[in-house]
C-alpha cells in the first residue's frame, strides 16, 4: 500500500500526525523520482498531485507557515502553475505578506487569459490588498471573462483578509462572492455596488 493510501486512511481516522507523515514521504519520494528523470511526465504530474495533497491539507487546517512553504517548494518546480501562484497570493494576503503578495501578483499577471477564472479572482484578491485602488478591475476582468467560465473557488480561505477591511470593503467583497458563487447576476452586482458607494458616502 501506497504512503498517499494510508495517508487517506489516517485523514479518514482523524489521525493528524500519521497523515501528515505519510503525505511527507510521499512528497519526499516523488520529488527523487522526478529529479531522476525531469522528462518523465507521470512523475512530474505526481509530484505537482502531492503539492496539491499537502498545500491544500496544511491551509485548510490554518497551518500557514507550511503551507507557505510547500508553495515555495511547489513554485520551485513549477514557477508557471498558476492554482499554486494564486493559492500563495492569496496566502500571503491572510498573513500580511506584502512583498511575497506582490511577486506572486507580478508573475501570475503575464499568465492571465480571460478563458480562466483566475482572470478575474485575481483582480478580486488585488482588490483586497488595497481597496483604496477601487474595484473597477475587477468588474472589468468580469466583463471580459468568457461567457462559458465557471469562477470555481473557495472563498472561504480569504475571509481573514476580509475581516481586517473597514465595513464598506468588506461589504463590497461579500457582493463580489455572491455575484462569483451565482447568487447575483452581474446587473444585480452593479445595481448593489452603486447602492452601497450612496449608502457610505
């Protein structure tokens, strides 16, 4: 049986400290067999797999600092996979992380296409990072999405970051997810969004 099987296994008991053991060998094993042979595309798929497994394992249990680095680790290998780029930038917004926020944002930029949601969370999470700027990126980017782009994304990891905006920043970000998680269409975004800048004024 496979590390990642038992992993799974121990995550099913609840048994933390053998999870995450068992990730960590997994993660160790596939990083040599990848760097034996860089032209192996299985292996180099595993190795992204596992940096997945571990970053999302260590960031939804609010283990920030690991996560960060596996992130580090992760964009070592794969400094153009834009889930890490923009699971890290976002990281770095939770934990206040301005410098490592802004080389993330420099180097997810030159990637962005509008047939990706990722063309318009990261505007939403710019936005976040100083709201002073305003949000008229971000309806942008929204406007010249692709019609047929579904915004798949857990907003729920960024709430820290929204928690530390004054009132009408996080009031704006909540319409922004509703509007992203399809409980708004976009004229009902904008109607609110007007509403709201009246309503603070």
């Amino acid at each position: 049986m496979s590390f990642e099987r038992l992993a799974d296994i121990y995550l099913q008991l609840g048994d933390k400290g053998k999870t995450l053991g068992c990730y960590q060998k997994t993660l160790n094993i596939r990083e040599q067999l990848a760097r034996k042979d860089s032209q192996d595309s299985k292996a180099q798929q595993d190795l992204l797999s596992i940096f997945q497994v571990l970053s999302l394992y260590f960031y939804g249990h609010k283990n920030y600092t690991e996560a960060a680095k596996i992130y580090a680790r992760a964009l070592a290998k794969f400094p153009n996979d834009l889930n890490f780029l923009s699971n890290d930038m976002e990281l770095a917004l939770v934990q206040n992380d301005d410098l490592r926020f802004q080389q993330r944002l420099k180097s997810i930029l030159p990637l962005l296409k509008s047939d990706n949601h990722y063309y318009a969370i990261i505007p939403f999470v710019s936005y976040l990072s100083n709201s002073q700027q305003g949000y008229q990126a971000v309806i942008e980017a929204i406007e010249k999405l692709d019609k047929e782009v579904k915004v798949n994304w857990v907003f729920s990891d960024i709430q820290p970051a929204i928690k530390r905006q004054n009132q009408k920043t996080q009031e704006t970000a909540q319409l922004f997810i509703d509007y992203f998680e399809q409980r708004l269409d976009l004229k009902e975004l904008k109607t609110k969004l007007a509403a709201l800048e009246i309503e603070k004024k």
